[in-house]
C-alpha cells in the first residue's frame, strides 16, 4: 500500500497556516505531502550492491561470499596493530559493509 499520511498532515498543516486562504493552504500542504510519501526529498542512499562490489542480480551465495571477504578484509580486531587513523577508517567502512549487507537481506526478505 502506498503512503498517504504525509498527504494528510500537509493537507491539515497547509490549512491551519495559511488562515487567509486555507483552500490555497491545504492544497500547498498537500503537494508538499505527496512529494514526502514518494520519496522526492530522499537523501541520495548509496546502492548497497555496489558496497559489496556486486550487481543487483547476484544470488544470496554470491552476496555472502562478498560480504565475508569484504569484512574480513576490514574487520577492526584485525587491524588492531595499525595506526589509530587507519583503524577509524577500517571501522567506517566495516560499519557500511554491515549496513549494506543489513539492507540486501532486509530487501530479500521482504521480497
């Protein structure tokens, strides 16, 4: 089911704060509210599949092997003798690689 309460509360906002036009308001509010519950104003989310240096059509098997390499590769514990910049970097990325596997299985899952 699409969204529809981002509609309604600009078409109620625009009405209440625009008094003297309220007909102008609402329906201000509601074009706002439309472009929120399509995702108009979405911050730009990197694809999780190019983390993973993968193609969207890759299978679980393939998505699992990358992501075990890939963390591995940049697991904080295995970098634990290198320089403290070094490992803030590895941490930021092993953070993302967790994020954009999270992400391709909550995708899948729902799928």
């Amino acid at each position: 089911m699409k969204r529809w309460y981002g509609k309604l509360l600009g078409l109620l906002a625009g009405a209440a704060l625009l008094r003297f036009n309220p007909l102008l308001g609402a329906l201000i509010g509601l074009l706002i509210g439309h472009a929120f519950d399509t995702d108009w104003f979405k911050l730009r989310r990197d694809n999780p599949y190019a983390v993973l240096g993968l193609s969207a059509d890759a299978s679980d098997a393939e998505v699992d092997q990358a992501y075990r390499r890939l963390i591995s590769q940049y697991h904080p514990d295995r970098l634990s003798n290198v320089a403290l910049d070094l490992r803030k970097q590895a941490e930021a990325k092993a953070r993302e690689i967790n994020g954009a596997y999270d992400r391709i299985k909550a995708q899948r899952k729902r799928s």
